[in-house]
C-alpha cells in the first residue's frame, strides 16, 4: 500500500461558541477563541490518500487532479471567508479544527477517482493539528443566529 499526500492552505476567521450555551458558560469553555467577532487562523491541510500505483501511470492518484479536488470542494469554499456564516456546508457546525476534519472528509470522500481516503490533517496552528481517519464521527448541528452585521457588508 503507497500513501500519497497533497498539503493546501488556506486562511479563515471563526467563532467557537456554542448558541445553547449562557455568555458565561461560552466564555469559560472557548475563552479568547469565544470572540463575538472572530479570529483567524493560517490552516495548513494535509489529505492523504492511499492505495496501489497504476501500473501505466505508476500513480496511486494524480497530485495535480487531487489538487483540483480539494481546491472545488474545500479551499475555494473556506479561503478568506468566516467559517460560522460564509461556508454552507459549515452552517451550525462549531467550527474547530476537529469538526473542520470530520466534514472536510465528507466534502471530499467520494471525488476520488482513485484511491482511497486515508487521512486528513489540519493544522489550526503551528501548535494545534488534528487527524481524522474517516471514522463515524457526529458533528452536531445547531441552529445559529443571524450573521453579525459587520459580516453583511457589501462593498
């Protein structure tokens, strides 16, 4: 078995609360990371895909067209954009970096040509990374309030 990885980045503001959580109960739990504006993060994301080569190509899958891939379903989604309120596949999701994992998976999953999802990786920080191997994982769902109006400007 041959794992490949392609590495894309991507920048994004967002808010960790939870809307059935009090102020103070979001406040003791997601502290500076509750802020009402957001904040934003330089994420690095590492998809891997495994499988054996091609025997005329000798490619598990093209790079190029993996990059292609995860550039439709994921970075032009979530690149410069508050992920609480821009990207609708996020819609209600507490957007940490391992609910970003779990739902990055399911945008990707079945645009493979070839291979096999293996693994997903997303770096938050130079600190802060999580993996996820396509495990069931639930990532609840909550009905959240309209966006902010700073977040409604047009320009």
């Amino acid at each position: 078995m041959i794992f490949v990885t392609r590495k894309s980045t991507f920048s994004a503001a967002h808010r960790l609360y939870n809307p059935t959580f009090s102020d103070e109960r979001n406040q003791a739990v997601f502290d500076k990371c509750n802020n009402p504006l957001g904040h934003g993060h330089n994420y690095v994301l590492e998809l891997t895909v495994k499988g054996l080569p091609d025997p005329l190509t000798g490619y598990v899958i093209d790079l190029k067209l993996l990059k292609d891939l995860i550039d439709v379903h994921i970075i032009n989604k979530v690149d410069h954009k508050h992920l609480n309120y821009d990207v609708d596949f996020l819609r209600g999701i507490i957007p940490t970096v391992e609910n970003l994992c779990v739902v990055f998976w399911q945008q990707i999953e079945n645009q493979l040509p070839s291979g096999e999802l293996h693994m997903i990786r997303l770096y938050e920080s130079d600190q802060n990374v999580a993996d996820y191997f396509g495990e069931k994982v639930t990532v609840p769902h909550y009905e959240l309030a309209e966006a902010p109006q700073y977040a409604k400007a047009t320009l």
